[in-house]
C-alpha cells in the first residue's frame, strides 16, 4: 500500500508528462473499441435489413449485386421481371406471401419504391419485427405515398404534403413526375434500415406515372390533342375498374418489376423453387437466399476488417512504445530520486516494484479514461452513423471480447513497464549504497 501510494504521488509530480501518455494510451482505447463496436454493429444492422425472407428474386446477375441493389438501394439491376414470370413463380405450391417490389424512381436523393399492401403486412427486419406506423396509414390511393422515418425527418414532411416523384435513382434525376404529385399519407417509424430511407408508392403508380410522362412527351413532340386520348387508354391497361373507385386503383401493375421477395410454408419449398427459379426458361431469373449472401458478403469484406483491426492494433501498440520512451526519458532524470529513496532504505526490488505500478497505474487511467470517451464518441456518433450510414449503434456495456482487449492492453502496459521497472533496479545495484551480506 505504501509503495502504491508512493507511486500516486510520483505521477501527481510529474502530471505534464505522465497526461501525455495517459491521453495517447486513451485515444487508443478510443479507436480500438470504436472500430470493433461499430464493425460489429454494421454487421448486425446488415443482417437486421431483412428478416424472415426466404428468396428474392430478380434478373440474373450477381448474387450480391442483387441483394445490394433489392435491399438496401445500393446499385442497380440491368434488367428487371415481367410480371407473368412473377405470377406464374408466385402461384407455384408452398409460396405463403410474396412482395414484388420496383426501384428506378427517386425524390430528393432518396430511394422511391413502387410495391403492394403486402409490403407492410409480410416485411420483416431485424429479429422478424413488422413494420409498424408512426404516423397515418398505408397507401390506399394510386396517388398516395408512405414515407420512412429518415425522409420525413430530413425534408420535413407530415401528413398530407404533395411531393413529386424524379425518374432516376439518387441525386441524378431525369425528369420530373411534378404532373402526378403525391399525397403523404403515411409515415413509418424507425428501423434502422434502408426502409427509413425509402419512400412506399403503389405499385400501379409506376408505370401510370412513366406513361404519362412518355404521352406529355409525344404531346410536345407531335403537337396532338390525340395523344390526350392515348395517355387515358394506357391507364386502362392497367386499371380495370372506374378511376373514381380509389381502392381499386391499387389493383393495377407494370410490366416489370425490379425484384420481388418471398415467403414459404417450408424450407423444403424454400430450396425447390430456387432451383427452378434458376433454372427457368422463359426469362434469364436468379433466386438468392438473403441470409447466405449475407454471409457471402462479409466474407468479401472480411480483408477490411483485419486491415481496421490491424491499424488499431498499430495504434495501440504506437502508444504503448510511447509510453515506455516517456518512462525511460523520465527515468534518466530520476535516478536522483532513486538514489534519495535508497537513502533512507528502499531496496532495488521495491524500486522495481515501485516504477512497476506507476506503469500499470498508468494503463489502468488510460483505459479507463479512453472507455468514458469511447461511450461519449458514441452516443454523440450514434445518430450520425444510423442517418448516413445505416448503422445502428448499440450503446450498451462493453461485451466480453472488448473487456479481452482492455486486458491486453492492461498486460501490454504492464510488460512495457518493466523495461524502466528493470533499468530502475539495475541503477539501485550500482549506485554504492547495496547492503553487503
């Protein structure tokens, strides 16, 4: 206790140097512990983006490229699937829901999809938890919309503004729909994933909007009245009832749609109709499994994560050779007070033991200081990363591999220390004052 207390002292001494290696030993901390939060948070919020999906389906290509481009908006698809591949895929025995789903379309930079009621009955994210309303209701117009979380916090919607619709994904548009505004009839609460970043409109309103864009088009083009006519009957073609019926509107479809999601009363069906997905005639189609592709992915980006690990590793190990220099400087300007403390009777193991703790001790501030920072850099990084990243940050206590880490950095401090620990003891034996036996 003497020599712990001892060694308090001597830090309070010598503050200037000793905060210098405290804060390079904090920052460390810092980033080893944000980098393997946020590392394993991204994996979760990847995985949570959708849950309880056993296929989705879309044009043959990659599988990740599907998954990116279906799921989470990343990307796009070539070609899409006609709707009498999808009808004919979906009435197969053992489907139990199915969700077509169409992306091209974007407003203000975020993601417009065109979909069914079923979205908001059969979609499922994180552990299967349905999506639910925070404000309104689900489209039951054709010129209706339901916002995610993100869009309406980040553009300031509420219930019963107009927005318009831009051809083209992001922030490259092509032309405006602002001739088929849309009502906002709903708005989601949060998930944490791309769905919050997603404006809902009716499947039918995809291609209603393009083909009344394409006829006022040809209106400017051709300067026909005719053309007035033409736009009415390409309605028709995908509305069979009154266009004063508002429910009935929704019953109408594209052509194509981008991809759609599906749900089985069996695994069994699950592995069957992918297989004769793949292996369908009529048109170029490919069936993933979300949960293996994810796996797939991360497997691709298994070489960033050892390379952040790696450089938090470096990060950690500069800061202790940090603080073995500043121990080793200051120890040369302490033998004075090494040689005063076996004046009045300290042995060569007691310095040992004393330059020993004030290392640890120093550690032990570091890792605790760079924890309290740690938990501040994330609850002030947290709303950051789940509107930009999609991230979502779990804030909770430190898991057990993090503590694993702070142990080692604890032991790394510890060994680093006994380097000046063992100089210090060495300058004991030769300063003519050892106790003859």
């Amino acid at each position: 206790m003497i020599l712990a207390k001892l060694a308090y002292k001597s830090l309070l001494n010598r503050r200037a140097s000793v905060f210098l290696t405290l804060f390079t030993i904090a920052i460390s901390v810092i980033l080893l512990l944000s980098i393997e939060r946020v590392r394993v948070d991204a994996k979760s919020s990847f995985s949570n983006t959708i849950s309880g999906t056993d296929l989705i389906v879309g044009a043959r290509t990659g599988d990740i490229q599907l998954l990116l481009a279906s799921v989470f908006r990343i990307g796009h698809t070539n070609n899409g699937v006609s709707w009498q591949s999808y009808q004919y895929i979906t009435n197969q025995r053992g489907v139990k829901w199915s969700i077509p789903i169409s992306l091209g379309d974007s407003h203000k930079g975020q993601a417009v999809l065109g979909t069914t009621l079923d979205y908001f009955e059969h979609y499922r994210f994180a552990k299967k938890q349905n999506l639910s309303f925070n404000q309104g209701h689900p489209f039951l117009n054709i010129n209706e919309v339901v916002l995610g979380s993100s869009v309406a916090n980040k553009l300031g919607y509420k219930l019963g503004d107009h927005i318009v619709i831009s051809h083209g994904m992001g922030n490259t548009s092509f032309h405006h729909h602002d001739d088929n505004p849309f009502k906002v009839v709903g708005i989601l609460n949060p998930t944490g994933t791309p769905v919050d970043k997603t404006l809902h409109i009716p499947l039918a309103a995809i291609d209603l909007i393009h083909a009344r864009a394409s006829t006022k088009h040809d209106e400017h083009d051709e300067h026909d009245e005719h053309d007035e006519h033409d736009e009415h009957d390409e309605h028709d073609e995908h509305d069979e009832h009154d266009e004063h019926d508002e429910h009935d509107d929704l019953i109408g479809h594209p052509k194509q749609i981008t991809a759609f999601l599906m749900g089985f009363k069996s695994p069994l069906y699950t592995l069957q109709i992918r297989r004769n997905i793949n292996q369908y005639k009529q048109e170029a189609l490919l069936g993933i499994m979300p949960t293996v592709t994810l796996k797939e992915l991360w497997q691709m980006l298994a070489i960033v994560e050892k390379t952040l690990q790696l450089f938090s590793a470096i990060v950690v190990l500069v800061s202790l050779l940090g603080m073995l220099t500043t121990l080793l400087a200051n120890l040369s300007q302490r033998r004075r007070e090494l040689a005063i403390l076996r004046s009045v009777g300290a042995r060569p193991w007691q310095l040992f033991t004393l330059i020993s703790i004030e290392s640890l001790l120093t550690t032990l501030l570091g890792c605790l200081v760079g924890c309290a920072l740690f938990y501040l850099v994330m609850y002030l990084g947290a709303g950051y990363l789940q509107s930009h990243a999609g991230i979502s940050v779990n804030i909770a206590m430190l898991s057990y591999y993090e503590l694993t880490l702070i142990g080692v950095i604890m032991v790394a401090g510890f060994i680093i220390g006994l380097v000046p620990a063992t100089r210090a003891y060495f300058y004991s034996l030769s300063d003519g004052m050892s106790i003859k036996t």
